[in-house]
C-alpha cells in the first residue's frame, strides 16, 4: 500500500470529479480523498449551503477538513 502522505500528495493535485472516483477505491484512500474534497467549500446559493450542513452533521469527518468557506 501507498503510504498516506504520497495519497494525499496525490489526491492535492487531481480535480474534484476526479478526487469523487478515487474515494471509492478503497476505504484508506476514501478517508484521504475527503480532506481534499471537503477542504475549500464554494457555495453558489442556500440549498447548496443547507445540503452542505446536513453533510456535515451526518459526517463529522467531513467537517474537520474545512479549512475556507467561499460563499
């Protein structure tokens, strides 16, 4: 196995319809993936906000990699 810094060297630098494939290839690089995903949130509008919060109650996992909110 990769170790997890090289993953998430990796999973840095892909795009995000690329980073959602690549949480489903197992459940170490799953966990790797999300702090990618979830680090910069940009919202267009407040369904998007709202669909957001009820992800992150039901994955506090998410939430801990938000690090900037653009809104």
């Amino acid at each position: 196995a990769l170790p997890p810094e090289l993953i998430h060297a990796i999973a840095g630098h892909v795009e995000l319809k690329d980073l959602l494939v690549l949480c489903r290839a197992s459940r170490h690089i799953h966990a790797i993936s999300l702090q990618c995903i979830y680090r910069v949130l940009a919202f267009e509008n407040l369904p998007q906000v709202v669909r957001c919060c009820k992800t992150i109650i039901f994955r506090p996992e998410a939430g801990i990699s938000v690090r900037e909110l653009k809104m």
